[in-house]
C-alpha cells in the first residue's frame, strides 16, 4: 500500500489557488476512482482508501503544519517511507511540468519540510508540480496563495489529469517506471499536445 498526501491549507478560501495544486490532484484521482474522502479527527485529515492500492489523505493543518497530519498516519497505517508519496506545487518546474523524485530537500517548501521534519528523514518520494515562478515584485507568500490567472486553467486541467494518470498507475508499476514515463512530459502552454522535452 501506498500513502499519497496532497499538500494545501484547508478552507474554501484556499482552494483554487496555486500552493493546493497537490490537493487539486488527489481530489481528480479520487473522483476518477469513484472514492469518497472522510474525515478523520485523531490524524486531523481528510482520507479515502483505492482498496490494495492506496490511502488518499489531506491534511486539514495549514500547510507548514503538515507533517502534524502525516507523520501519525504513517504510524498508524504502517507505511514504509519509500511508500509515502507527497504531491506538492513547486516555484521552480514550468507549469505544466511534473515530476517524480525518490527523495530530496524541501526546496524551501514549508509543507515538505514539516512532513521532512515530522517523519525525522527526507527519504520519502515526491511528485513536485510545476507553478512557475512569481513574477518580478511578488512576494513568493502572495504568489502561491494567489488563485491561477483564468488563461492558465486549461493547463492546470491538463497536468491535473496527467498526474492522477500517473498516479493510477504507481501501485503496479512502481516508482521507477512511472518517472520513465512522466518526468519527461511537458505539456505545451498553448494547451494543445504534449511534447517529450529533454530537460
């Protein structure tokens, strides 16, 4: 079994913007598989189980809490690291850009690093989702709390759909192959194909 966390704050307020990209995943994973979240106090969290496959949860924290929710779940599930997947937005991937790693830093997410530090090693994987940069003169706080512009939904569909596609995927594939697959992927901002990049 798998552990899949989706990064975000909770609240209405939050939803639709940049820094719940990981939450806007696994909600199109679990509504493509039919499951349903509930919440569950004692892991502060909202849950929903693909039987023999995954956990799906959410974090009902703010996201620099974040490790607060999953460092007990992974106790209480008995989850090997190497089976805690954290999908999470990232300043420094192109939107429209996924990608997989086994483990890593934080890269200054304050999420990543609560759970980093929660769980008392970094040795966990990742699926970083690109938002791009803030422009010249945002504050990166102002930045990933903003909602996406309208012209950039289409993409944000598009890379929303390719992740929970990989995300189906994980369970019988394993890490290794589905980051053959997808880390390559690029889908073009005009929204209208995807492209192999060799970044």
């Amino acid at each position: 079994m798998w552990l899949y966390v989706g990064l975000g704050n909770a609240g209405s307020e939050y939803a639709h913007t940049r820094h719940n990209l990981g939450w806007r995943v696994l909600g199109t994973l679990a509504q493509d598989l039919g499951l349903s979240f509930r919440k569950v106090p004692a892991l502060r969290s909202l849950m929903a189980e693909w039987k023999g496959r995954a956990w799906l949860l959410l974090p009902l924290t703010y996201m620099n809490l974040s490790g607060e929710a999953v460092a007990p779940a992974v106790k209480e599930l008995g989850i090997p690291l190497e089976n805690l997947l954290v999908v999470h937005d990232d300043l420094d991937l192109p939107l429209g850009r996924l990608k997989f790693v086994p483990k890593g830093g934080a890269g200054g997410h304050r999420g990543v690093l609560s759970v980093m530090a929660a769980v008392g090693s970094p040795e966990f994987p990742r699926l970083k989702l690109g938002i791009d940069r803030p422009p010249k003169g945002v504050p990166v706080r102002a930045y990933v709390l903003s909602a996406f512009l309208p012209e950039e939904l289409p993409l944000v569909e598009k890379v929303t759909r390719l992740a929970a596609e990989a995300l189906k995927l994980l369970p019988e594939e394993g890490l290794s192959k589905v980051m053959s697959l997808y880390n390559r992927k690029d889908i073009l901002h005009n929204g209208e194909r995807l492209a192999e990049t060799g970044a």
